[in-house]
C-alpha cells in the first residue's frame, strides 16, 4: 500500500472481488436519494466498451442524523443493485460494485466524500493490478451519456499522454416528459450561465478556463493520488478538485462524447445546479450572471501580466494604476505587490513568472474578486444578455435572442473547441 492509501484516515479496501488484470476504467457514482439509479446503470451497459476492462463502483452514501426511512430506502436501493449486478456477472469486462456507508459524519457527510470513498476504492484496485495510470471517472446517479462514453473517456488519455485529467462535454436536455417545461428553462439558462462564464474568462485570457461538473470529469489514478485525492466538501467539491491539475497544465477538454446530466431541481446541496434550478422556480424570475465589464476589466490585466517580469517596482505600480478602480482595490486587499515580488523573485524566465503569477491568482481568486466587484458596483446582469454580448465578440456577426438560441450557439463553440 502507497503513501496515498497510508495517510487515508477513513480509507480501507471494501471490494471482496478482484479486479481482472485488465481493468483500465473506474467510473465512482455517489449515490443518495436517488431512485432512478438502476435506469443510469442500465445506460451504463448500453456503451461501447473500450479495449480495457470497466468497473463501477456505487457509493450509497448517508449521514448519522438521516432518518429511519431514509436509511431504510437507501438500503433496499443498494440491494437491489446488487442483485441486477448480480445478474450481469456474465459480462465481465463491465462489472458493477456497491459500497455502502450509511453513517458518514455529519461534519463531512455529503458528495464530496462519497466521490472520494469510491475514488480511492477506485485508485487501490487499479494500483492492486499494476495499473497506476487507469482513468477514474466521476458520473452521477442521475446522468445518461452517449454510446461512445466509456471507449472516448478511455481514448483521450491515450491520446494525450503528457494530461493528467479532463473536463468532458455536457448537454443537460432542454426539453422532454420527465420534468415539467418550468424545469428546462431553468436549466437552459443556467447551462447559458456556465458556458457563458468560461467563455468569459477565456475572452479575458484567463488560462485556467475549464467546466467543472462532477458528472463530467476524468482523472489518472496515480495524478489523482499526488494531487491529495477528492476533497469532502459538501458542494463544489468538482471545482475545488479539477482545479487542482489547472495550474499545473495538465487539464483537457474531451468533446467527442457527451454526458447527460439531469435538470432537476435539488434540495441537497448548498449550491451548484441543483440549488440554481430550486431557486429560479421559485423566484419565477431569469438567470443573473456575471457583469460583462468585469471581464474586460480582466482582459487588460491578463495582457498587462507579461509586463510585470521586471525588477522595477515603480513600473509595476504604474502598471496596476492604469488597471479598473475595482481591480486595484481588490488586489490591494490581497497583498498584490508583497505577492509579486515574491513570484519576481523566484522566477527566472518569463514563462515562470506567468506559471507562478497564475498560481497565485488562480480559478479560485478570480472567483473572489468577481464576488467583490458585485458588492462594489458591478452586479449581476441578466444571462441571456451577458451572453448575447459574448457571443458577439466571440463571432462577429452571429446573433441569438433566447437563451435556448444563444445556448446552442455556446454549445456548437464547444464541441469543436478541442
């Protein structure tokens, strides 16, 4: 056992069965409260399987202070997966596994963990056959994918080599009988929210610009291990941990498959998807975004970084003076100068000071300082306004009106981005 599994307080091989000397793809589910999970898992069988073997491995997850009946349909949820896996043991370069962990601290009881729990089960087995580069993939219990899921995830990383995780493309489905109409515009414009947003960022050169959605992420099982493995949040656990391989590089885009993620609205989580479609049902108002001006704020500093590899302090304030009100005072309350003159200092080249300025201004910063200008005169606009703004400095002379026509333009600049 490595020293990954060693500091793993929580962590301990669950899976009785072995993994085939050929398993090269893990996809972790976390799974609670979900009763259309035996639908996703029978999607799961409809793939085309790659040259590698697959496992998944389903995390029923719960916290100490659920319910009786909660826990109760939990566990009739977990056997009667075992017994459809059962079933398909025949077909065994697919198998699936279930872990159970009803009582999860409360403190720490959430996706995060349960993404975790069946990573590192993930992670152990690949590393038991001698196979420390196998692909871990996140998917959720309520997701589809297209046929080519499973042989795509398992291509790319064959394919780029030098990669160590990946975002992959997502659709959320913008009209159907499952959900009622009110559902998909909610989705609509929060998938235009997301698009639009690293898009944004991307205008604004901005290097670190990748889709973070739990469902949509895959990972090398030795990278996932350097890296510290998935955190235990409760809520944004996908940004917090694909950001991790961003500043190093490592991170690419597949988007020659898709996932499928569900729009349903969701009380579980504090924010993220589900809680954005909770809350624009019940304000019956549209999606509010990002102010457009704060990325062309952003624009100018990411183009003015290369100039601050210098050793002349006065030139880098003279720098920062020429840079939005609300920038400056932004970085000013985040020790900017302090900050670049440690970089400056242990960056010999320009290439290494843009690594490590990006570093310490990075996907998690830029979310800070968007949060402060909003409290500082630059509120939230609405989505599909945003996004008609973007779109048209991304392609002159293409319009959209609706966010259903602005999405799909966004989503047509995607799958060919790659």
């Amino acid at each position: 056992m490595n020293r990954y599994f060693q500091q793993q307080t929580l962590f301990a091989p669950l899976i009785e069965k072995k993994p085939s000397l050929n398993l090269g793809l893990v996809l972790v589910i976390p799974v609670r409260e979900e009763p259309r999970l035996l639908g996703t898992l029978m999607g799961l069988t409809k793939c085309t399987l790659p040259s590698c073997d697959v496992e998944v491995i389903v995390v029923v997850n719960g916290s100490e202070t659920d319910s009786d009946e909660l826990r109760t349909a939990q566990a009739q949820l977990a056997q009667q997966v075992r017994e459809w896996a059962e079933k398909l043991r025949l077909q065994s370069r697919l198998r699936f596994h279930v872990l159970e962990y009803p009582d999860l601290p409360r403190k720490h009881a959430g996706v995060g963990l349960a993404r975790k729990i069946g990573m590192d089960e993930a992670c152990f087995r690949l590393e038991k056959i001698g196979n420390p580069g196998g692909i871990v993939a996140c998917y959720d219990a309520d997701s589809r994918c297209d046929k080519n899921y499973l042989i795509e995830v398992d291509a790319f990383f064959q394919q780029h080599p030098e990669l160590q995780a990946c975002s992959i493309y997502f659709e959320h489905p913008l009209e159907g009988i499952d959900f009622p109409d009110e559902v998909y515009t909610a989705i609509t414009e929060y998938e235009l929210h997301l698009r639009y947003f690293i898009h944004a960022q991307r205008f604004a050169g901005f290097p670190f610009a990748f889709q973070t959605v739990g469902s949509s992420m895959a990972v090398r099982a030795d990278a996932y291990q350097q890296q510290g493995g998935m955190n235990r949040r409760q809520a944004g656990e996908d940004f917090y941990f694909l950001h991790k391989f961003t500043s190093l590089g490592a991170v690419g885009e597949l988007t020659t498959t898709r996932v499928i993620p569900s729009p349903r609205p969701s009380h579980r989580v504090p924010f993220g998807t589900g809680k954005a479609v909770r809350e624009l049902l019940h304000s019956g108002k549209g999606y509010q975004t990002y102010h457009p001006d704060l990325f062309q704020h952003l624009r100018t500093f990411c183009q003015d970084v290369p100039a601050l590899f210098t050793e002349d302090e006065i030139e880098v304030q003279n720098c920062v003076q020429s840079w939005a009100p609300t920038l400056q005072d932004f970085l000013s309350e985040n020790d900017f100068l302090a900050n670049w003159r440690e970089i400056r200092a242990h960056s010999a080249k320009p290439e290494t000071f843009q690594n490590r300025f990006f570093r310490w201004f990075n996907a998690f910063k830029l979310m800070k300082y968007l949060h402060f200008a909003r409290e500082k005169g630059f509120p939230d606009v609405p989505v599909t306004e945003a996004a008609r703004w973007l779109l048209s400095e991304l392609q002159p002379g293409t319009e959209g009106e609706g966010a259903k026509e602005l999405l799909l333009a966004y989503r047509a600049v995607d799958r060919g981005s790659f």
